[in-house]
C-alpha cells in the first residue's frame, strides 16, 4: 500500500472489535459458536451474537484474535473469516431532482437552465438541423444573418410561418445565443437551419407533406430532424418506421413529439401516438420547471416503439413568436421536442456521433428524473458541458 | 372512392424505384411523389385498388395518409 494515510484512515474507521464469520457447517450451531468464542475470547469478553447469521461481534482486537485462531487451532474449523469491525455512514443523499425548481431569468430559459445549455461551449456549429412545422418568419430579427434553407411542401409557395408554431420550435432548437431582446431561450446557435413547412397556416397536414420535407431533410444531410407534430394513433405506421430507419441509415436522426393526450390530473396518461411511436424514431416527453411531468405529456404505448425515449422542457416554454409579437411562452411536447433537437445537434458537433450513435448519446447523457420510465424515458435530455 | 395513400417500398427496391413506380401507374395509382431518399411513393387510388397495389412486387405497405393538426396558435398546449 503506497500511503499510510489510506491505513490511517482505515484505522479510523474501525471499532477496534472483530466480527467473527462462522463457518456455514457452525452457522446456527449455538454451542460451538459459544464454545468458539470462549476459547478465543475468553468466557467474560463482551460478544454479540447473530445466530442466523452466522455471525458475532467480540470485543476483542482483530489481530490478537487471528493469533488465537492460529494458536489454539481447535475451533479455526469454525470460523471463516476474522474482520475488523468497521464504522459505517450514511450515504449522503443529495437534494432530489425534484426539489430542483427553475424559472426563467433575465439571462436563460428555465429550459436551458434545466438542461445545462446555459453552462455549455458547444454551439451546433456546422450541423444541420431541420425543423419540420409550420415554417420560420425570415423577417425575425432573432435570425438576422443566419444559414437558413426553407421549402414549402404544402399549398403555400413560401415557408413563411402564417402560424407561429414552427417560429417558435425553430427558436428553441436553433435561435441566437445572444437576442437583441429578452432572455436566450435558443440551443444549438450556430446550426445551419433547414425549416421545412409541412403543416400551412392553420396547423394542418398530410403524410405527403411530412415525408416530402423528411425525404429533403435526409437529402440535405441534415444531421438532426425535429418534428414537434403527432396523431392521435396508437399503432405503428409502416411508412414512419420504415422512414426512420432509412433516416438513421443516412447519418439523420428524427426526434418526434410524443403528444399531448394526457390529462393526468384526470388521471388520464395518454399514449405515444404517430410518429413517434415507430422504434426508429424517438419519443419526446414533456416536464415542467419543477421537474415534474407535464399533465398533458403522453406515456409510453405498448406497441414496439411506443415507449418514450427522452423528456425536455415543455411547460411555460418562451421562444420566438413570428413580427410582431415577437416572442411567446407556450406548452407542449411540442417544446420539449426542440430541446431534444438542439442539443442532439450540440452533442453531434461536440462528438461527431451521427444517427444511432447520437441516439446514443442522448440517451447516456441524460440525467434520471425520480419519475417513471414510462413518462420520462432515459430523463431529462442534457447538454455536453 | 379514392384515397390518398402512401406506398413503402421494399429494401430490396429501395435503390430503384423506377420499376416500381411504374407498376403502380399500372395498376392505377396517381403518382404524386416519388420520394428517393427515403423509399416513399405518395398518391392517390380507388380504394377498390388498395389490395392488388399492396401485392406489388417492391412494395412494403400501402397506407392510407394520416391528417395532421396542431391546435390553434393561442392553445394552451401544443
């Protein structure tokens, strides 16, 4: 042993009596447990005796009682083990997660607060993230000056954001680390952005559209994919599994909103519904400032897949709301979904993992919430420091 | 009455959808997208069609689409 100290401290540790591990033929065998003792020990010394365990404590220093062991030799066929009698400690038990309380200040979300982006150095930079929603407002001042490639895949010619949705998951994903107005609320702020309007104006769209902007997502090399939309069914689509897959097969990962059909303080849990229920895709869950679960986050679905795989902030989210407005706080696993997305992309620059690799990560990194797998998954999704 | 479906083509066509969708012209679907990178073809058929479409050769599954709607913009949750 290189340090005395280690010794020392061992010392310390330690009664000064002996525990006694009798053999399994003694163990419950009261007369030669006594009469071993006896002869070691001497029939006056303090002993403890626990019969059904096979086990005493004597008040007898560990090392004077191995050299009685060694002379007397007679009742050595007894005894297995001679140890030091050790002082133990509670394990200190830090503050749950739950007491864990964030909000928004003047500087971050409680978003970011919560997921550590508010500590980390990696920005996104150089990795494509696309959003899939209702479009991004070009004209925002909070995206002056960025990478942005947008397309439209349903009736509208442009993907400007008539709705606001997508402005807003935009923002959290990939808006600016430092807006002329307000809090940073955003992640990934250097990520080139890829907005794919698949839902119009009024919120609504097709399988057609989403797989058109997934199938533009995967041929621009997007790293990350992010779609804070669902419906309400529980069975796995072929076409999503089968899409996700393939996603993953080409460098891209999709991360999908779990939905909102929950209403716990009804005691309804909801269920992961499409697309977020295919295997290929993860499964996004929501949590509130406390840490606790949304009301309206869905639980996992028994179908193959179905379960949810991570949780991100989703309550009193604030991001950027399209001109004039400017900003909104809204709620939903649709807010959750782009804290997933955004920090997939901070993990993908800072490690280089792609698809199944980030997956990976995501899920490594995340920090266990004392909530049910089957409402948060791996936990609360983390940033890299 | 038409519907309007997606059509998953198999891994083993996956590389070529060509043949693929022209089977399916054939066979009566209106070819809307043909989706390279992710081995998708959307469109629209009679729903008399499904069957016979779905037993195409490099075809996975037939699907009919799925509509999606996010609340109002002022809903509470999203």
């Amino acid at each position: 042993m290189e340090s005395g100290e280690q010794d020392s401290q061992q010392e310390a540790q330690t009664t000064g009596r002996s525990v006694v591990v009798f053999a399994d033929d003694a163990r419950g065998d009261t007369a030669a447990i006594t009469a071993a003792l006896r002869s070691l020990a001497g029939a006056e010394t303090d002993t403890i005796s626990f019969r059904n365990l096979g086990v005493a404590v004597v008040a007898v220093d560990p090392a004077a009682l191995t050299a009685a062991i060694a002379t007397d030799g007679a009742p050595s066929g007894s005894i297995r083990a001679v140890e030091p009698e050790r002082i133990m400690h509670a394990i200190a038990v830090e503050e749950p997660a739950a007491a864990a309380r964030f909000a928004d200040d003047d500087a971050f979300t409680w978003g970011l607060r919560a997921t550590g982006v508010d500590a980390t150095s990696a920005t996104g930079c150089a990795i494509r993230v696309a959003i899939l929603d209702t479009g991004l407002d070009a004209e925002h001042p909070d995206f002056a000056g960025r990478a942005i490639t947008a397309r439209s895949f349903v009736s509208r010619p442009t993907a400007d954001d008539g709705q606001g949705h997508g402005t807003h998951c935009t923002g959290t994903a990939c808006g600016p680390a430092d807006p002329p107005q307000g809090r940073r609320y955003a992640i990934a702020s250097q990520a080139e952005i890829f907005a794919g309007k698949v839902l119009d104006d009024s919120g609504a769209g097709t399988d057609a559209s989403i797989l058109a902007g997934i199938d533009w997502a995967i041929t621009n090399g997007c790293h990350v994919i992010s779609m804070s939309l669902g419906a309400n069914v529980r069975t796995v689509s072929a076409v999503y599994e089968t899409v996700g897959r393939r996603a993953l097969a080409a460098g891209t990962l999709i991360v999908a909103a779990a939905g909102n059909n929950a209403r716990r303080a009804d005691g309804v849990l909801g269920f992961v519904g499409m697309p977020a229920n295919s295997p290929s895709i993860m499964a996004v869950g929501a949590v509130d400032a406390d840490l606790a679960v949304a009301d309206f986050s869905a639980a996992s679905n028994p179908v193959e897949g179905g379960r949810i795989d991570i949780a991100g902030p989703g309550v009193d989210v604030y991001s950027a709301w399209p001109l004039p407005r400017r900003t909104n706080t809204i709620s939903g696993t649709s807010m959750a979904t782009p804290h997933v997305a955004g920090i997939a992309a901070l993990l993908s620059q800072q490690t280089g993992a792609r698809a199944q690799a980030l997956w990976d990560a995501l899920v490594e990194g995340a920090q266990a919430l004392d909530l049910p797998a089957s409402d948060v998954g791996a936990g609360l999704v983390r940033a890299p420091d | 009455m038409r519907r309007q479906v997606t059509v998953t083509v198999a891994d083993s066509h996956a590389g070529d959808l060509a043949d693929v969708v022209a089977r399916l012209a054939l066979a009566g679907l209106e070819v809307e997208q043909v989706l390279t990178a992710v081995g998708v073809i959307t469109g629209s058929v009679e729903e008399s069609q499904l069957a016979e479409i779905a037993a195409l050769p490099g075809v996975a599954a037939v699907e009919e689409q799925t509509r999606f709607q996010l609340p109002p913009p002022d809903a509470e949750v999203q």
